[in-house]
C-alpha cells in the first residue's frame, strides 16, 4: 500500500509541476483574479496541448 502510495503522490506531482516547469503556467506572484486566471489558462492549456500532440501520433 505504501508503494501506490507514493507513485499516486509522484503522479500528481507530475500532473502539477509539468506545465509550470514547461513555462505555460506561470506561478501567479499575489492572489488577484487575474493572476489566478492566467495560471489556470496555462494549466488547462499545456494539457489541451499535450492531448492534441498525444492523439496526433496515434
């Protein structure tokens, strides 16, 4: 149980970080409406990108 423990933490980690660290979701630097907006666009952005390039090379 610890083990899928750990890989659920590590792809969730995954599922996060990804489109910070590809730079499309900026870390907003306060809380404002449109800082979390901009982040959340580059969250759901990055993943609509990264489906689009999955189901293109099937």
């Amino acid at each position: 149980m610890r083990i899928l423990t750990i890989i659920v933490l590590i792809v969730l980690a995954l599922l996060i970080l990804l489109p910070i660290l590809s730079g499309n979701a900026s870390i907003p630097e306060n809380i404002s409406a449109v800082e979390i907006g901009h982040f959340v666009g580059g969250f759901g952005r990055y993943w609509v990108d990264a489906t689009k390039v999955v189901f293109s090379h099937l």
